[in-house]
C-alpha cells in the first residue's frame, strides 16, 4: 500500500502513533523515508546471525511488521536459537503475524520494550527504536539489555542522528527533505510528518550514542553504516 497518511491537508497535527493506517502504509513508508533502510535492515540480520548460538534467544526491539525479525531468521543457522520480537503497536504487531505468523521460531510480544525481560541475549536489535524511547530511559535501557547478554552477543541500533554544527545540521535536513521529494513525498506530505514527529522521535548525535554505549557497560563501539543523517551501531561487552 502507498503511503498516503499525511497526504491531505489537517487542521491539526497530532503526535505520530503507530496505528492502523500507519501499519497499513508501513513499508513503503520506511523505504521512501529513511535512507539505507533496505541496507540496514538484511544487513542487521547478517550481523545478528553472526551471534547466535545454541539455546540463545535474539531480540528484535520495536519491531514493527518484523522485517527485522525475518532478517535474521534468513541468517540463522543455530536451530535452536529463537527470535523474540517486541512491539508496543497492536496494530503493527497484528499486521506482522498475519505477514509471518507461521514462523515458529520468532515469537511475537505485544509489549513495552522497557518492560520486557530479557534473558539469555546473543543478539539485540533496535532497528529505528531508541528514538522513540523517552530520553531519560535510554540509558537504563541499554544497560539491562547489556546486563542480560552473553559476553559473545551484539546489540545493534540504527537510528536517526543530529549535529552540534548548524551547518551540519542544516545541510542534511535539507538533504533528508530532497530524499523523500525525490521519492514522491509533496512539501506538504514531509512537512506534515515532521510536525507529527517532533515531540516523539527525539534524536541524539552520533557522540551521545557512542558515551551512552559505554556507560551502560559496552566494551567495543562502532558505527558501522551511515547515510545523511541516519546511523547504526554495533555495541559489544
């Protein structure tokens, strides 16, 4: 389905919410707003897959339709290594069992992240979730999940980044804005959007992931891709 959500023109924006029409548009969303999605996303399953071991459990955070999820069930080759994924939409998590319900190896939590147990962790992906966490529980976050992975695991987190620098900041939002034009998106689809997200997606610059990382007990830190003004990290014990 095209996404066509913010198409029309509104009298009032409210806060985004990962409801039915968003669930609905969800793919093709994603792909004509986040630049390097389809890298990351097969790429991220890759890496988690490179972790994985017997009697393990990988953790798709936030994951949406579980793209993600399926991600690494392509990569994986421990039988009995599970994939646990988590979403606080209902409507999003509907949506991904009626893609993939028939998957027995990726069990699907409808729950907060921050709620969640997690136990025995080869793997932990945030896959464009963190930002939507309150930022006063980042940190809290990140360091249960460290508390909780096998010293071989891997957490990754991809994310939307900012810029001390105004120049900086400027020249890839304007960049990130010609992006989605050239993907179809009119100026009133991309204004509209953003005014819906600005009290919701709450991005950090790449230096504030890397000290948080650390502080939350990760001993190896890397970004590993980056286009425009989105990034990924892997964070290792």
């Amino acid at each position: 389905m095209r996404d066509e959500v913010f198409r029309d023109p509104r009298r009032q924006i409210v806060d985004f919410v990962f409801d039915e029409s968003i669930a609905a548009a969800f793919p093709d969303m994603i792909r004509r707003s986040v630049p390097g999605y389809e890298t990351v996303v097969p790429m991220s399953g890759l890496i988690a897959a490179r972790h994985a071991r017997s009697g393990g459990r990988c953790y798709d955070l936030g994951c949406s339709l579980g793209a993600t999820s399926m991600a690494i069930l392509r990569q994986l080759e421990t039988p009995d290594c599970r994939i646990i994924a988590v979403d606080n939409s209902a409507a999003m998590l509907d949506r991904a069992r009626a893609l993939h319900g028939n998957e027995s190896r990726i069990e699907w939590l409808h729950a907060d992240l921050r709620d969640v147990a997690i136990e025995n962790a080869c793997a932990v992906v945030m896959n464009y979730t963190l930002q939507f966490v309150p930022s006063d529980d980042r940190l809290d976050l990140l360091t249960r999940i460290r508390h909780a992975m096998d010293p071989s695991g891997v957490l990754i987190v991809s994310e939307k980044v900012c810029f001390d620098d105004a120049w900086e900041q400027s020249y890839f939002d304007h960049t990130h804005v010609a992006y989605k034009r050239a993907n179809g998106y009119s100026a009133l689809e991309v204004a509209q959007k953003r005014s819906s997200l600005e009290k919701v997606l709450v991005p950090d610059r790449i230096e504030e992931h890397e000290a948080r990382f650390r502080a939350a007990g990760f001993g190896r830190v890397h970004t590993w891709f980056r286009c425009l003004n989105w990034a990924s990290f892997v964070a290792m014990p």
